[in-house]
C-alpha cells in the first residue's frame, strides 16, 4: 500500500484510467462485454460498461451463465417489508373506520370504552383548538375596529375645527398671507384669534392688533 495518502490518490486515478481504457480496447477489438465496478479508499464508485449493454442485463448474463440468484434474497427481504407494510395500513384504514362509528361489531366491551375515550380526548383537543381560533379572530377584529374608530375621532375634530375657523386652511399653506388675508401688517389679527378661543380675548386682540 503506498503510504503518502495523495500518492495513492494519483495513482489509484491514473491506473484505473489505464484500467478503464484497457476494458474499452476489449470492447472494441474483441467484441466482448465488460463491467468494471470499483469503489477508492474515499467511498466512491467508478464504473466502466462496454455500450452495447447496461449493468443490469450483464448481471442478468451473469446469473444466467453462472446459475445462481443474486436477487432472490434481495426480493424476499422486500416481500417481508411490503407485507408488514400492508399490515399496518389495513390496521390503520381499521381504526379510521372505528372513529368514524363503523366496524364496531369487531370490538368487545373494553375496547369500545377505551374507543370512546380516545374520541372524547380528541374532541377536547379540536374544541379547544377551535376557541383559539375564534379568539384569534375576535382579537383581530377589535383592534380593526379600534383603527376605525380612530379614523372616525380624527376625522370629526378635523371636521370639527373646520367648523369653528374657516380659514385654519389658509394659515397652514405656504404663501403670502398678507396678500390673501387682507391684513397690511402681518396679520397679527387672525393669527391671535385662532390662539384664543374666548371671545372676550378676540375682541382683545382685534383691537391690539395693527390690522384692525
């Protein structure tokens, strides 16, 4: 064994390329049908099979000329499995059934208690799921209606101050107030009554203020 673990690497390659082409000359020349199965040191599998046949229908000749099985093992094993498999299926299309109230004539005593247990076990479970759910739901639908109300309360104070002030609009735009208002010295006037809701004060500052 060559002991430099990238040594035998290479040379593991470059042989069975040897190898490989060796099998493909047999081929050619000779007409012959040859498998070459190889598994490195790392774990893989390299395969050489002359074209004219696949590695199925070569085992198959091999079998054949040979006179051995090298699948009857194999298929019986599978056999097993799938009956097993068809065991626990039935069982199960058997205990749908049941919960679903049909082939009871089957079950003894015991076992119908022990049927209406589980089924009432389960029924907690789905109801209690259920709840969740509609409380999830209800949850969902207060806080919608909580956005809504809260639009709606926006909406009749900015109604609202509309209402009260007419011209609250103007003073938020940008531009020459003095030009739209009317009021020659920056209209002082306006500005005071929108900060004084009292009337006693607008008279007030109706009158301090230059534009009046």
């Amino acid at each position: 064994k060559i002991e430099n673990q990238t040594n035998r690497q290479v040379t593991y390659s470059k042989r069975r390329n040897g190898l490989f082409k060796k099998a493909n000359e047999l081929t050619v020349l000779c007409d012959a049908k040859v498998s070459i199965v190889m598994v490195s040191s790392t774990g893989k599998l390299h395969e050489f099979i002359s074209p004219s046949i696949t590695t199925k229908q070569l085992f198959d000749l091999y079998q054949k000329t040979v006179g051995v099985d090298l699948w009857n093992s194999h298929y019986e094993k599978m056999q097993e499995q799938l009956r097993k498999l068809m065991d626990v299926n039935r069982n199960l299309r058997r205990e749908i059934r049941q919960r679903m109230g049909e082939s009871l004539n089957d079950l003894n005593y015991e076992q119908l208690e022990e049927l209406m247990e589980n089924v009432d076990n389960s029924l907690k479970l789905i109801r209690e799921r259920k709840y969740k759910s509609i409380g999830n739901q209800i949850e969902t639908y207060k806080k919608k209606v909580r956005n809504v109300e809260e639009i709606h309360r926006n909406l009749l104070l900015e109604f609202d101050a509309r209402q009260e002030d007419p011209y609250g609009g103007l003073v938020e735009q940008e531009g020459d107030y003095n030009s739209v208002l009317g009021f020659p010295n920056g209209g002082a006037g306006i500005l005071a009554l929108r900060l004084q809701p009292n009337n006693h004060h607008h008279h007030h500052h109706l009158h301090s203020g230059g534009g009046s």
